[in-house]
C-alpha cells in the first residue's frame, strides 16, 4: 500500500542523462519515492491511498538553488540607478553605499522584520518548482546579526514547503569598526563558527577569497576553524581574479567552488580531484555586465559537475528565477538544456552535500518533485519569462506552485 501514486505523467529521472520514461508512474511512501517506471509494469495489484493524475505532464526533481543570499533587509535599486547615470562603484562606497548599504540595513532589522522582507523572494523561487533552496549569512557580521540571518533561514524552511540548507559566510566583507584589520576579523569570524555549529544553525561555511575579499591565507583559517567543528565547506572563488581559492576549497573537500570566472587550469584540475562542484551563477555577470566568462568547455572536459544557481542577493544579482538561470547559462556560456537541468538537480543536490536524498527521481530518495506543462525537458530551458510549473511536490505532497 502505498501513500500517493502519480499517474499519466512523463518523468524526467536526471539519473541517466534526462533519464526519460514516457507514460510513467511514480509512488512515494513515507515521504520518498518507493517505485517509478512505465506505467504498465507497475506492480499488480498495487494500491495507493491517494492517486493523483499527472494529466500528462512532465515530472521532474525538484528543483534546487544551491547559492542563495535571499535574506537581507532593504534594497539597492538606487545604486543600480546612479550606476547607469555615471557613478563609479568607488563613487557608491565613499557614499556609504555597497555591501554596507545592506549590512546596515540587516542589522537593524528584526528577526520578524528579515522574514518580512525575504518571504516574497522565496515564494517566487517556489512558484517555479524548487524544493530545496541554500541561504547564506554575510550581511550581519558580528554575531548575534548572523545568527540572526541563520534564524530566519531556519524559520523560512518551517514556515514555507521547501527544505533550507544555511550555511556561514561571516568572511563576507569587512565591517567598518574592522577596517584596517582584517586579520583580527577573520578571528572574530572562526570565533562565530563554534555557537552557530553549537546552536544548530549552520550546515556549511563560505568564505569570498577575492582581492576585494579576504586572502587565501586568510580564508584557509576560516576553513580550520569549519573543519573543527565538523562543517563542509565553500568557496567564492576566482569571481574577479584568480587568487587560488578553486585550488583551497579542493585541498579541504569543498563541496563546492562558486562563481569562477577567471579559474585556472590548477583550479579545474583540483577540483575535478576532489570531486569538488562548480557552481555557475549568470545573475552576477549579466547585472555586473562581465564580459570573461567561466571556463565551462574545460570543466566539461575535465569532468567538473557544473550547479546552476541564481546567487539571489541585493547588490550583484537580484533575480528570483532559476528558470531564467537556465536560460543564461545556456544562452550566455552554451551549457545544453540537459547540462542545465541537471545544474539545478543532480549537481545542484551535490553542491549542498544532498545527493543521497535529492536530485534526481530514485528509489529511496525524497519525494521532491515539480510537475511542468511542456513539450520536452529542454523547454525548462527555452523559454523567457514562462512559468509552466502545475504543481510541486515537498515529501509527497502535492501543493499549488502558489504559496
């Protein structure tokens, strides 16, 4: 007996390329899929307490945005404006704008209040059928604004349908009472991982390793400091320069290397080693008009899983689509349909440490699924602005992509 059966539906697997099976049923008990495959070799006899008819949709995993900083108060529009009317980035800091503009936003904003703000955000994420989203901290540093940022992320994945992996990212920018000694806040910041691990409230670190970030050194003794209590690791790496940070987060582990647009050979080599993912993100080099992208032919030969995510934040990347993501990465950098899709599944699941519970339609995995009226699975990829999303599935339950 099992609990929900879907029927007429085509399933995208993610588990063999687009893994197509045409005319397919899926099962889920307990919360994870229980059986899957060509409708007429379903078990005889089977039984579900709940069936639910697909009406010949396309069914997929979940999808998963596995680089996200959508909490933060406020936003940065007007320095999207004087940016297009001349102002320099250096003009906007001396102003008190950048990062800053947000830190300060966040800081005073309450738990409730971050919430407020950020609920739009992920709701419009979980119209186009994600399931698991990542949330990082970073516009607090110090630690009670942080934890603060963590709270919320935790309370977002209690309040909504959707599964939320935190991570820290302390080593964001250098707050102002800082200035001039970033050592000494790269301490503070490994001082930060011990009663966030202790509360519960991160399940990775970040770091940016960037020249307008922290240095590799510096980054490293963040990276101890996770080690020690058990977290994986990340990396903004090589977003703006090459300063070997592909090359640190492999030598620990990572699950992870984000952003890298000006990787290196080095950089590509280690990560394949390690089995560390690239995570793609054409929100910040579309908004920030970039013109190096990232070395995605090198990394397909090397044999690096490419994560596709839409880096959601105020100040680089505002955009709550990862429909549109897929689009980019395909239109800007000529990943296939197929390497997108996966970006936000399978290798998507992988960059959050998750692939033994999500990413692609297999026994024993969860139920997490989007169901799409389209033609084929590359369609997710094709259309601008188009939302074909009919349904979501959280552990089994079939909710409105509307929340």
């Amino acid at each position: 007996m099992w609990d929900v059966l879907f029927t007429n539906v085509h399933l995208a697997t993610m588990a063999d390329g687009y893994g197509e099976i045409r005319d397919a049923a899926i099962a889920v008990k307990d919360g994870r899929i229980a059986w899957l495959g060509p409708k007429d070799e379903m078990p005889q006899g089977a039984l579900a307490v709940t069936v639910h008819d697909g009406g010949g949709c396309w069914l997929t995993p979940g999808l998963i945005d596995c680089h996200t900083h959508i909490v933060h108060a406020g936003n940065r529009s007007d320095e999207f404006e004087a940016r297009l009317n001349g102002a320099t980035y250096e003009d906007i800091a001396r102003a008190g704008g950048g990062i800053m503009s947000t830190v300060r936003a966040t800081r005073a904003a309450s738990e409730d209040e971050l919430l407020r703000q950020s609920l739009p955000r992920v709701c419009s994420l979980l119209a186009e059928g994600v399931t698991t989203l990542e949330i990082k901290s970073g516009y607090g540093l110090t630690l009670e604004s942080e934890a603060n940022m963590l709270r919320v992320a935790r309370r977002i994945g209690r309040e909504l349908p959707v599964s939320v992996a935190t991570t820290f990212l302390g080593a964001h920018a250098l707050p102002p009472e800082f200035a001039g000694r970033a050592d000494d806040y790269i301490a503070e910041v490994c001082a930060m991982i011990a009663p966030l691990a202790a509360e519960g409230l991160a399940d990775a670190v970040d770091a940016f390793c960037e020249r307008i970030g922290f240095s590799h050194e510096q980054t490293e003794r963040v990276f101890q400091a996770a080690r020690e209590h058990g977290l994986p690791v990340k990396l903004h790496a090589e977003q703006l320069s090459d300063q070997r940070g592909a090359e640190l987060v492999a030598r620990y582990k990572g699950l992870s290397a984000d952003h890298l647009e000006h990787l290196s050979e080095a950089g590509i080599a280690a990560m394949a080693a390690a089995g560390t993912v690239a995570v793609l993100l054409p929100g910040a080099y579309y908004f920030l008009r970039d013109t190096t992208p990232p070395p995605v032919a090198a990394l397909r030969a090397a044999g690096v899983p490419m994560a596709v995510s839409t880096d959601c934040n105020p100040g680089t990347s505002p955009m709550t689509s990862l429909l549109l993501a897929m689009n980019m990465v395909c239109t800007l950098w000529r990943l296939t349909p197929l390497e997108a899709l996966a970006g936000c599944t399978l290798h998507a699941a992988r960059a959050l440490g998750r692939e033994q519970q999500i990413g692609s339609l297999e026994v024993g995995k969860r139920a997490d699924f989007a169901l799409w009226r389209i033609a084929r699975p590359a369609d997710l990829s094709y259309a601008i602005g188009l939302n074909p999303c009919r349904g979501v599935v959280n552990a089994g339950v079939l909710r409105s992509p509307q929340v």
